[in-house]
C-alpha cells in the first residue's frame, strides 16, 4: 500500500492507514493528538513500520526527557520488520537522534529528501532538527530543494510553505517569509507553523502593531485543538511587551501561557516570559515558583542546552540554589558524553546558564562578560532568533545594572537602530 504521496509503506492494511495517514494531518498542522494516532496505527496494524517510526519521531522532536527510551523502543520495533530503502533512512535517522546525534541525523534526513522530496514526514522531522540545531541556512534550503517536486494540489502542500517560510524569515527575507506563511494558512487556516512563520517576521521586522493584528484577530483558528498554541499566545504576549503593554502581557501570560503543562516547549515559553519582564523590573508575584515547580516535575538538565538556559532562568528566578547547582552540574557531565548536545553545551549552553545564575546573584559584570563570549555563536544551540533575543536583552540590562556605561550605552544604539518601535525597558541611566 502506499500513502498520501504514493509512497510505499511495508506492512500496511487499511485500518492502520486510516490512522497514520491522520497522524500525519495532525502533526503538519500541529494540532490534535498525533502521538496518539500513531499509537492507534500500531495498535490496528503492528506490522506497520513507518508507525513506529513516525511514534519515535514524535517523542523526539519536543525534546521531552521521557520521550527518549519510547523513542529508542519504538525504533527497535520497527527494526524488527520489513523495510524498504526510504523507510530505513528514516529508521537510522531516528536513532541517531534517540542517541543524541543531531547533526548526523539532519544530514540522513537531508539524503533520504533529496532521494524522496515527497517524503513529507522527514522533511518535517529534518526542519525541526534544524530549528534545534540552529541552522537557520538548512531551515530554508532543506525545504527549497523539494518545492520543485511539489504541487499546490497536493496534499500538505500547506506544510511545505510554512515550513519555508520560517526558514526565509530566519535567514532575514522577511516579506517573502510572510508571503509565503499567508499563503500556507490561506491552503490551510490550522496550519499553526504558518501562523508563527508570519509571527516571527513581523516580530523580525519590529512591527509589534502588525504582529497583534495577525495574531490577535485569528487567535480562535490557530489556538483551538492546538498543541502550539502555547507558543503563538508567547509570541502575541511579546508583541504587547515590545509596546510596554505590561498589564496585557501578565493577562496573556496567565490566561494562555501558564497553562500549568509540564511540555516542555510550554515551559520554555512561560519562563522566557517571566525573564523579559523580570528584566522590566516588573513585580512577577509567585509566578517564578509556579513555573520552578513544573520544571523540577518534569525537566532533567543536561539533555539539551537550551532547555538547561530556561531551567536556570526558572531556579533564579524563584530563588533555588539547590537547583542551580545541579543545572550547572548537570551540564558539565553533559560535557563527557559522547552526544552533540556536549557541543551545544561547551560553545553556549555552560556560558549562557552561567551568566544567567551570575545575573540571580548580582554579579551584573560577570553575567556580561559571559555574555558578549557566546552571542555571536548562540544561534549554535538551537531556538529561534526571537528566542535567543532574551540573551542580548539580558547583556544590555547585565551592562546598566553593572555599571558598563560605554557597553550599556553602545548596546542600546544598537538596539534602537534595529528596533525602533522598542519601548525601552528602562532609561539608560546607570544603576550604582
């Protein structure tokens, strides 16, 4: 049998392919339960192998601690079965993955889409494994090497242009991104990727108006059922922040952001927002522990650096020590490990969690120095460049508390030259 793109699939029967053709629908718009579909895949037709592969995939890519022995489990049933060539890269790129190597999975998943650029499940998987490795050149080209063998008509079709669209705008082509985006949701209005790609471009082109409109008046069609809706709630609440919209920005953060979900990717969301308004010197109330309780539930350090800079901000934030220390910790073992994220740890990760705990400890001169070491090369553990704007925030406000009036000083300009519409989170004047 084959699915959707007439691709071939071992070991299928109907009732499985019911299932795992709408696990796919989900996952591309980032909606309903995939995870669950292709556990309904299996369970109707365990001979089929891509269901298996698309269940590891799906615990992977949120880079949950828990997700990685269902991930390695689930790559060795599908060992055991049938597979031909496009379904065996598939399974090698998985475990690469499920063993911590991310590049050498990303250049497996490249292979298999230049062999198949129909196979939309690897050029999904290869575009978040991107996004976690930050390569912003292979968001956007991963994904142009196949638009030649797509047509609108096909099926996902929407997919593909969301996820071009976020690679454009993470490589600065800003109005083609939001072209793009606003055609994807246009084919498909639940396509969440879409609706963020146009996101990040007005986020980009620092038009916090644009953003609100965008977001704000289609909320009901990319929230509803959405397990991305956390993130596109994150990105309007920065819109109002960009504004100084504070009281709107604490409404969001409570009504749509602090959902009390201990995923992972809800949890960087939440913490990255209580920092930025930290850094406002905005009165956060008990939210810090909230978030700190969530991720002592459900986070394990030292997995994967970016994670390891949003604990660390969560801890600081509600005052842990202990939990500092086993975040810095956890990350030096991380540095042993034969895994890339030693990689991502050792060029950002270990200097940003650190300049995060010197910040927590006022020690504003030492969270600087670390700062300035790591920001051209923070792009090198994963996130967006929305995202890891809460590192060149952090160094200019390091700068003012600490007294480095020329640093301080030079950072704004360059801000402001960039940013424009930023309202300042707060004069320049130096704090003693």
């Amino acid at each position: 049998m084959k699915d959707a793109h007439d691709q071939d699939l071992s070991g299928a029967s109907t009732a499985g392919l019911v299932a795992y053709q709408a696990a796919l629908d989900q996952f591309r718009c980032f909606i309903g339960d995939p995870a669950a579909l292709a556990e309904e895949a299996i369970a109707a037709n365990p001979d089929l192998t891509m269901a298996h592969v698309l269940k590891a995939w799906l615990h992977l890519l949120g880079t949950e601690p828990g997700g990685i022995a269902v991930a390695r489990a689930a790559c060795e049933a599908a060992a055991r079965l049938p597979a031909n060539p496009r379904e065996r890269l598939h399974l090698e790129a998985a475990r690469l993955l499920a063993h911590g190597h991310w590049h050498a999975c990303a250049r497996v998943l490249e292979d298999l889409s230049l062999q198949y650029p129909r196979d939309l499940l690897a050029l999904q998987a290869g575009h978040q494994v991107d996004f976690f490795t930050g390569n912003a050149r292979m968001l956007r080209d991963r994904i142009a090497r196949a638009l030649p063998a797509w047509q609108p008509a096909l099926p996902g079709y929407h997919a593909l242009l969301s996820m071009h669209a976020f690679g454009l705008e993470e490589t600065g082509d800003y109005a083609q991104a939001e072209r793009e985006g606003r055609r994807s949701v246009e084919l498909q209005p639940r396509d969440g990727w879409g609706w963020h790609a146009v996101a990040h471009a007005h986020e980009m082109r620092n038009d916090p108006l644009a953003g609100i409109a965008w977001l704000g008046q289609h909320a009901a069609t990319w929230s509803e059922g959405s397990f991305f809706a956390v993130h596109n709630w994150w990105h309007l609440a920065l819109f109002h922040l960009e504004l100084g919209n504070v009281d709107e920005v604490l409404r969001l953060y409570d009504a749509s952001i602090a959902t009390g979900s201990t995923v992972i990717l809800d949890l960087i969301d939440a913490t990255a927002m209580l920092w930025r308004l930290q850094l406002r010197g905005v009165d956060v109330g008990a939210r810090w522990d909230t978030v700190a309780d969530l991720w002592q539930s459900a986070g394990q350090p030292g997995l994967y650096a970016f994670n390891d800079l949003h604990m660390m901000m969560a801890y600081c934030g509600a005052g842990r020590e202990g939990a500092q220390a086993a975040v810095l910790e956890a990350q030096a073992q991380a540095l042993l490990r034969d895994e890339d994220n030693a990689e991502f740890t050792s060029v950002v990760g270990d200097g940003a969690a650190r300049a995060i705990h010197a910040f927590a400890q006022g020690d504003h001169v030492r969270c600087a120095q670390l700062l300035r070491r790591i920001r051209s090369s923070a792009h090198r553990f994963g996130g967006s460049h929305a995202q890891r704007d809460v590192l060149d925030l952090t160094l200019l406000e390091a700068a003012r508390r600490g007294g480095l009036r020329h640093l301080a000083e030079g950072l704004q300009a360059e801000r402001l030259a960039l940013r424009p519409r930023t309202r300042p989170a707060a004069p320049l004047a130096l704090v003693a």
